[in-house]
C-alpha cells in the first residue's frame, strides 16, 4: 500500500459515495468537525488536493505543500485557516472551513458541539448581528463525522445529549463499516445499531432531541434525499440531525498497519467487495444512463494517471529542500576532506553514505553533518560547516517546534501592562464582588463574550461572580449548562474557534479532569498542529486550591501545567489580579485557564477604578514583600499562609522576601525570581500540589533553566502538600497542605545551615 516513503496511512476508502453526498449540502459558512476518513468530502468541497493529501502522507514540513498541518499531523488530518496572519478572523461566513482534526477517537465532538453552539449564539445575541464575517445570522451547519465504533466513547454521549438539550444545528454523520478496527459494532453499541440506541433522542412535535436518518452509505439518491432534509432542518431550526449511515466498508481495512483478513470472515470480505460504495455507484450510474462503462473506465484510468502525477510532485517538493542541503553539505565536506587530511578519509566515508541515499530525511543531513563536525574537532576548517549546521538547527526549529502559542501582536505575552489604580477612597469590598462589578462591565463593553457552566446562569455561579447579571445580559449571553465539564470545555473551544470570546467555567478545579481531555489534546494543541491558521482564545474560569475535603480543595497543578503546554496557567492570589488577567487574555488569542481562589471570594480587596484597562503581564512574578534572607516563590491560596509565617519570622528576625509568580505558564520570563535569589542566596518553593508537581517544576526553571544554582548559600528546597488527596476538615487541610508552623519551621533550619 505504502512504497516506503511515508511511515502510516490511514484513509477514508469505502465511504465515498456517502461524502460527496455530503458535500452537497455543505455551504459557505459552514463548517466541519470530524475524523481521519474524511478526505473524498474535503476534495469535494475543494479544500483539499491529491497534491498536498501526498505532501501530508510524506510530512512535508512547508505549509505551501502540506497547507493542512505543515507535517505535524498525520494524512487525512484536515484544516482550513481561520485567521489571517495577524490572528485575525477571516471572513468565514463566506468560506467552506474545517476543524483541524484530532486522532483521538470522537475527540471532535465536544469541539463540535461548539461551533454548532456558535451559531446559536449569533442567532439570538443582538449585540453579534453586526459581526457578518462570523455568521449569516446563525444560519451555519458544524457538519460532524464519527464513526460507528467512536460512538461508545463517552465524549458522543455527551455531545448528542447536549446537543440534544441545547438545539443547535449540528449534523452529525456516523460512518458505519461494521469495525473499529478489530473489534465489530455487537461489542461497541446496545443493539448494534447507534440509531435504534438513540431512538429515545428522536425530535417529536413537542420536545427537543434529534432528526435521526438511516440511510445506506452506497446509496447515494437515498442519502442525497435525507441529507437534504435534516440539514436544512438543522439549519433553519437548528434541530440537530443525526445521521446513521450504514453498510460502508473498509476496502483496505483500518489503516496500513495490519490486514483486516485476521479479523473479518471471508463473508464478510465478500460482502464488503460486492457493497463497496464505488461499485455500487458505477452500476446506478449505468443504470441511470448517465454514463456508459467506456467513458467511465478512461475517466477512471485518467483518474489514476492524475494521482500518480500529483503523488511524484509532491514527492519531488518535499525532497527538493532536503537535496539542496545534502549539496551544500558535499560541498562542505570537499572542503573539509581537503583542509584537515588526517580526516579525510572518515569524511569522504559520511560523505558517501550522504550522497548514497537516494531519499534523505532531514534527520540524516543533520547527522551526518554532525558526524563532520565531529570528525573536524576544533580545526578551523570547520567554520563554514559548523555555522550551516546553526543555520539549519535554526531552520528545522521553526519547522517542527514553532507556533506552540501565538508570537505575533495576539500573543498574550505582547499586551501591554496598564497598572492598576487604586483611589485614595477606593471601597473596601468583597472578592467575589469585585468580580461581579467587573463581569458586568466586561458584557456591557464587549459584545464578544458570552459566559457559561454549572450554575452560571441563573444564580451567577456557586460564589456569586456573575450574580444578577443574566438577567441584566439576556441568557443567550450567561448561561446554566448541564453537568458535564467535558463538553463546557468542548463549547468553549468550538465558540472560540469562531471568533468569538467564551468564559467557560469548571465549577470546582477537581472537576478540570472530566474536562481535561479536549483541552489537552485539542485547545493546547491547536495552534501548534495548524502552524498558526487556527486559534482557540477560551479562558477556562475554575477556582481551587485549599477549602475542604479531598474533592474541594485539591490542587493538582502538576497535572494541569504538564497537560497543557500550549494554553496559559494563570493563579492569581486575589480577584483584582484575576480582573487583570481576563483583561490580558481577552486581548489575546491564546488559550488558557484562570484559576481563582476558593477562599479568597469572602476576603476583602480594594475595588480598583480601573477595571477594564488593568492587565497583568503574564510570566512576570510580584515581589509582594521585600526582605533580605530568603526568596519564598509561590502563587494562590498559599501565599497569605506564607505571609503568615513570614511575620513570625520578622520578629525572630528573618526577613522573607516573598514571590508570586502569577502565572505559571509561562514563568518568569525575565528571571526576576533570580534576581531576587541573587540578594538572598536561600530559596524556597511552596505549593498545595502533591511532592514533584508545580513546585519541582518552579524549582527546575529557576535552577536549571534560569542557573539559580549558582547563587545558593544552602541547598535549596520545595515543601508541598502530602501525597494523598487532602483530608477533610480544618485538621485534615492543616496536616495536609504546607502550614504556618511548617513553612517556619523549614526557613530557620535554612538560616542555621
Ligand atoms: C481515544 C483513542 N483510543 C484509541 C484510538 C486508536 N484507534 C484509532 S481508530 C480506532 C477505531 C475507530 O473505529 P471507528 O470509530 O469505527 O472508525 P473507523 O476507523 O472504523 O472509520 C481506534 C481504536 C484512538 N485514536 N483514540
Ligand atoms: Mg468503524
């Protein structure tokens, strides 16, 4: 199947005919979420080529061949840009876009579900008509595709239920071969059949749920016919539609790893040959007349020729660059081989092994001209060779390890910092009140956001942040979601990626684990694997860090920071410092989370006056008290059980200097935790998380990363929760999490060492 120039193919054989039905209905402003079998329905819509489908199959990493991912994903793993080079948002009501697709099976659901839920929201918020770029007035379709063995992931039962509830336009296609990949569908869905399972969902005059269709995938006037239907329903009533396409086939199998034979009967086998959708769609084009067997046998022998020529361009593209190097580096080593001759031999041999590979990667350009240098030692012959291979690291760095977060003016680094101002008669108010008064003048000046999670409609969330302001707002703009923090995430991600501006909130920071998986593999990773056509500016609202019991008061932010490199983590001490940060990211386009304290909703702040200008630089921690003898760094709840136990230390006479970092992804990006250690000498990282979490990793930016080791008088230390999950009550928190008397207890040993 493979000739050896791509590693794994996985492709969308066998579901044809029910693709370029679906391409029908497929209007500008539309947009698809779905998985790896896709590619006849992207040619279909003409957002993808034969060209770049090879040049994707190779990982060419120029985004002029692989305009899909740039090589960083797998063939069949589709994208379309959503913003311009600036991040700005297209003009996608008037364009055909796509999702960049995910591999984990059924990850595109919950995204999904929130570009459908995107189409609601400009359908019934005034304050969005005006945004015609965006939407035609909600008239768009998320066109989703699954298949049928990816609907026993939990994250389909979600979705079609919240879908269900909510009533957006989502069409929903499960591809139904029979298999996912071994395993057949009387081991994955409750009677075999995903639409008698979901009967019960079947709209009825008088209730929400879906239009459900059964239709044979090669079939193609049957699904012409029901695609038509429940897609225009959808979009004129945004009743969603599910349809169950049945009888498709897999002519290859799965993907190029490993023959479907070991798992299907030869009937079976039979079957799929005798019902392969192109075969059945060759004959029902004979039969209609519409063509004759002749002219379709050249077309399809055309067909062929077309694709082996579109198959060597692309090769001959991806290789062009490579071989250009491996010129420059024959080059290199003549001179070389010349100027140091006690070498020659062993660089006339890399050289030659370099020249005899007929198909280079760039990985043996590198290490042979590594293998050069090597051999050349400190001659300064080597110069030239030694500078090309910087240049080339240089190269291969932004081809396969850039755009992680936006760089450009909507990174979230780039916002400028505005101070706060704090009047001579501010109020002294309540946390959560500070929230609330900035939440209404956030949704009073900016018609982008829309709020929403367990309880942040009618009440305004558990602790009052958006108290009053549905009804202020209208419910199309905060509202109440179901319990599923899976989906909370997957509507901010889909509403996002719409050019809009989404707080979704996970109620209690325990809860971020049912949610962690979309952001995770899906927001953190969005504009890494589009290389920058795609954005996800979701702020995940949670609050957490130390209250009661083991579900209330956990802080896993080892957990949160490793899972999400690509997104930021915010953790402010106080909700003014919150205040700060939406601001900075609603500015931007990165992703990221913001999490507040539990116990700080009742602590009184000073009201700022400034409240929609203040922003927080993110990555610059706030010495917020100086002191001589010793750096504590820190972030959140902890730091008022640090100030605490540095006041008892002021009258034993040490003076603590105290360090909030704000914000630990990205961290201190100027190295101001350094230049504190530098006057110290001593340093100390407390957090909630479990021994190894957030603080280790503080410890390694600020030891390894930053060379604070180089500054220390005595070792250096971490002190942090317990292992298990913190127990219940004021006791269990106490002997749980770092306290007073431990924090004190650990600094005057450092003073003695
Ligand atoms: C979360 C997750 N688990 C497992 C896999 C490995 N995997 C890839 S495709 C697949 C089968 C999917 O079958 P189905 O949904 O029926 O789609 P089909 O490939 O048959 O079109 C599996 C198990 C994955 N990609 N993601
Ligand atoms: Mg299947």
């Amino acid at each position: 199947m493979l000739t050896g120039k791509a590693k794994f193919g996985i492709f969308g054989d066998g579901k044809e005919v029910a693709q370029v039905a679906m391409a029908k209905f497929f209007k500008e402003g539309d947009f698809r979420s779905g998985y790896y079998r896709d590619q006849t329905f992207q040619f279909a819509i003409g957002q993808a080529t034969v060209e770049q489908f090879f040049s994707q199959l190779y990982a060419d990493p120029d985004e002029n061949n692989d305009p899909n991912s740039a090589g960083r994903q797998m063939v069949s793993h589709f994208c379309t840009s959503l913003t311009d080079e600036n991040g700005n948002w297209l003009d996608l009501a008037n364009r055909k876009n796509t999702i960049a697709d995910l591999a984990p099976t059924a990850g595109q659901m919950p995204r999904g579900l929130g570009v459908a839920l995107a189409s609601k929201c400009f359908r019934s918020i005034k304050e969005l008509k005006q945004f015609t770029h965006l939407s035609d007035n909600g008239n768009e379709v998320c066109f989703v595709t699954i298949g049928d063995s990816a609907t026993s992931e939990g994250h389909f039962w979600e979705t079609v239920n919240a879908a269900g509830v909510m009533q957006v336009p989502m069409a929903l296609f499960v591809w139904d071969d029979g298999y996912g990949i071994s395993v057949p569908k009387k081991l994955q869905t409750t009677k075999g059949s995903i639409s008698e399972a979901l009967s019960g969902f079947q709209k009825k005059d008088d209730s929400n749920g879906f239009h459900i269709y059964k239709v044979k995938g090669w079939d193609y006037a049957g699904m012409c016919e029901a695609f038509e239907e429940g897609v225009r329903l959808a979009r004129e009533t945004h009743t969603p539609a599910l349809f169950h396409v049945d009888e498709l086939t897999q002519p290859q199998g799965h993907s190029t790893s490993g023959s479907h034979e070991r798992y299907k009967t030869p009937e079976r086998l039979e079957w799929e040959r005798e019902f392969d959708c192109m075969k059945k769609i060759r004959e029902w084009i004979i039969d209609s007349a519409l063509s004759s067997d002749e002219e379709l046998s050249r077309l399809e022998s055309k067909a062929k020729n077309q694709v082996k020529d579109e198959r060597t361009r692309a090769f001959e593209k991806y290789q062009a660059p490579i071989k250009e190097q491996v010129k420059k580096i024959l080059e290199l080593a003549t001179s070389l081989a010349t100027n140091i001759p006690n070498k020659a031999q062993t660089i006339q041999q890399i050289s030659k092994e370099l020249s005899g590979n007929r198909e280079p990667m760039r990985r043996d350009v590198m290490k042979s001209l590594y293998a050069m240098l090597n051999a050349a030692g400190d001659n300064d012959a080597a110069f030239w060779a030694k500078d090309y291979y910087n240049d080339l690291l240089k190269e291969n760095e932004l081809l396969y390890n850039s755009h992680l977060y936006n760089t450009g003016e909507k990174s979230a680094l780039k916002i400028a910092e505005t101070k706060a101002i704090v009047a001579n008669n501010a109020p002294m108010i309540n946390g959560f009140e500070v929230l609330n008064k900035y939440f209404d003048a956030l949704f009073a000046s900016n018609p982008y956001v829309v709020a929403f999670g367990e309880d942040v409609g009618k009440i305004g969330d558990v602790n009052q942040g958006f108290s009053g302001l549905q009804a202020k707002y209208g419910d199309a703009r905060i509202f109440d979601s179901g319990i599923r923090e899976l989906t909370i995430m997957g509507q901010g991600i889909g509403i996002a990626m719409r050019g809009l501006r989404p707080i979704a909130e996970i109620q209690y920071l325990d809860y971020l684990l049912y949610g962690l998986e979309p952001l995770s593999d899906d927001a953190a990773t969005l504009h890494f694997r589009t290389k920058g056509k795609q954005s996800c500016p979701l702020i995940v609202r949670t609050r957490g860090h130390r209250l009661e019991g083991i579900w209330h008061s956990g802080s896993p932010m080892g957990m949160v920071i490793n899972s999400l490199r690509g997104m930021y983590v915010c953790v402010p001490r106080n909700m003014t410092q919150a205040v700060g940060m939406y601001n900075t990211l609603l500015k931007s386009n990165d992703p990221a989370i913001i999490i507040e304290c539990l116990n700080g909703y009742r602590l009184k702040e000073k009201l700022i006056s400034n409240l929609l200008q203040y922003t927080v630089s993110l990555g610059v921690p706030e010495i917020i008290r100086e002191g001589s003898d010793i750096t504590i760094v820190s972030y959140g709840s902890m730091l008022r059980i640090i100030q605490e136990a540095a006041d008892g230390l002021e009258a034993e006479g040490i003076s603590c200097e105290i360090i909030d970092v704000q914000t630990l992804l990205p961290f201190d990006v100027n190295h101001k935790i350094l230049e504190s250690l530098r006057k110290t000498n001593r340093i100390l990282f407390v957090d909630e998380d479990v021994p190894g979490g957030a603080a280790a990793f503080m410890f390694n930016k600020v030891m390894e990363e930053q060379g604070g080791y180089r500054h220390l008088d005595v070792a250096p230390r971490t002190l942090t929760g317990k292992e298990h999950r913190p127990s219940y009550g004021s006791d269990g928190d106490y002997f749980s999490k770092p306290n007073v008397e431990e924090i004190e207890a650990l600094i005057k040993k450092m003073m003695k060492e």
